[in-house]
C-alpha cells in the first residue's frame, strides 16, 4: 500500500503481552519503519511533512530518535506526507 513508516505515541505497536512480535516481524518484513513512544498529544489534526533522526548505535536493533513534524500547506501529496488524526 506505498506505507514506509509507522509512528505510534505508545511504548510498542505490540499488544502488551506478546511473545511472538508479530507487528513488529510483519512491518519491518515489508520494509516500514516503526517509531514509537511518540508525543503527540498536542499535535493539531491535518497534514504534515516528518524529520526522524536517529541516534544510531552500534550492533543496535533500534534506537532513540528526535522527530520533528512540519505542518505542510502546499502539496499534499509529496512523498513523506504523514496524517495526524487522533
């Protein structure tokens, strides 16, 4: 379906429990991204171009990252868009 990252403003995309991490094995399968612990209580619904910038570390399997979202006004469609709808 074209989607290349998921952000989630919980710990994990997993349900709590999990043994198996079955969203985390079919996503990155498919080459999507997962950023998660977002903040995004204060983001106001609508369009937005994102920035994640990752602390890369070594023999890591994932890392802390700074995200930063900019409201986008111009061209909706651009590659990159991402949707704020909570």
């Amino acid at each position: 379906m074209g989607v290349k990252v998921v952000g989630i403003d919980t710990l994990s995309v997993e349900k709590y429990d999990t043994n198996d991490f079955t969203v985390h094995k079919t996503l990155l399968r498919n080459e999507v991204l997962i950023v998660e612990g977002l903040c995004l209580k204060d983001v106001i619904p609508g369009k937005y171009k994102y920035i994640c910038m990752p602390a890369l570390i070594k023999d890591s399997d994932g890392a802390p990252a700074r995200v930063v979202l900019i409201q986008d006004g111009l061209n909706s469609e651009r590659e990159g868009d991402i949707f704020a709808d909570h």
